[in-house]
C-alpha cells in the first residue's frame, strides 16, 4: 500500500489507538504527516483530536 498512495498508512492505522489518546502528535517527516492527517480525516467524527505538528525539511538535489 505505501508503493500506491506514497507513504505507510497501514503503521499509523495499526497505531491510531495510541494516537488518537495522545494529545500532540509530531511527525518528522512528510509521509508520517500524511498518514496521520488522513487518520484523522477518516476519523472527523472526533471533535477533540490531537494536535498535529507537522515539521517537514525540504531539501533540494540537482
């Protein structure tokens, strides 16, 4: 599933328990980013999810 939408959205399901208890969630990269916002997007029936801080380096290659 991660070859097919870009990142591993089956690790963050099988945590979504821990995730959803927690109250922030900071993600490293773009694809834990990514899975976690469609977590929630699924789950948008919780008022109170956890914060999501999102923190991405971009770099740059020729």
């Amino acid at each position: 599933m991660k070859q097919v939408i870009g990142f591993d959205f089956v690790h963050t399901w099988c945590n979504r328990d821990a995730i959803l208890a927690s109250n922030v969630v900071w993600t490293r990269t773009e694809q834990e980013h990514l899975s976690v916002a469609l977590l929630y997007m699924l789950r948008r029936r919780e008022q109170n999810a956890p914060l999501l801080l999102a923190q991405s380096i971009w770099l740059l290659d020729k």
